[in-house]
C-alpha cells in the first residue's frame, strides 16, 4: 500500500508540473551573431549531461549534475528567450495543491491535511 501512496505522489508531481507547464514557452531567436547557436546547443548539451549526473553519479559527486544544470539554464536566458503566458489563478492552485500532496505523498506516503 505504500509504494502506492508514493506512486501516486510522485503522479501528482508531474500533473502539478505540467498544469504550471502549460503556459511557459522556450522559444529560440535568429540572431546574425555566430555564439547565440552555440548558447542554444551547449544548454542542450548542460542540461542533458547535468540530468544523466545526477542519476549515474554516487551522492558526493551529484554536486557536479547541479552545476551542469545551473550552466544549462544560464544559457537559455542567453540563446532563447522564454515566453510566459498568463495563468489563471485556478490552474495555479490546482498545480500547487498537486505539488505539496504530490510531495507529501511522495516523502512520507500520507497526506497532513
């Protein structure tokens, strides 16, 4: 029964990350400068690496996935440029009531209401 509770967190999880999700867009930009096309491959590349490390790499060495994804995401902002459309108020509530059940769940596999 557990390992159902917690299954049914970390779906939670994902819904609250996808309701949130749903209106942010990462689009990239023509530039005529030859490093923007670099930013936009290498934050591909950080954040593909900086994810595999922190699922490969034993615990004391997962400091080195957290960089890579911070390098990632630094060059977003430098290549592309995200574009948020708005939310409404109940898509933000529905996600965030799926993040703190979904994690509750997830953490301890009940619910503190």
């Amino acid at each position: 029964m557990r390992f159902f509770f917690k299954l049914l967190g970390l779906t939670l999880l994902l819904a609250g990350v996808y309701f949130l999700g749903q209106n942010i867009y990462f689009t990239t930009n023509v530039y005529p400068y030859w490093w923007r096309g670099i930013a936009a491959d290498g934050s591909i590349l950080f954040l593909t690496s900086g994810i595999l490390m922190l699922f490969v790499l034993p615990r004391q060495e997962k400091g080195l996935g957290w960089v890579a994804l911070g390098i990632g995401i630094v060059l977003i902002f430098f290549s592309s440029r995200a574009v948020l459309n708005p939310t409404s108020l109940w898509q933000f509530c529905l996600s965030m009531a799926c993040f703190v059940g979904g994690y509750q769940l997830f953490t301890t596999g009940r619910l503190n209401i």
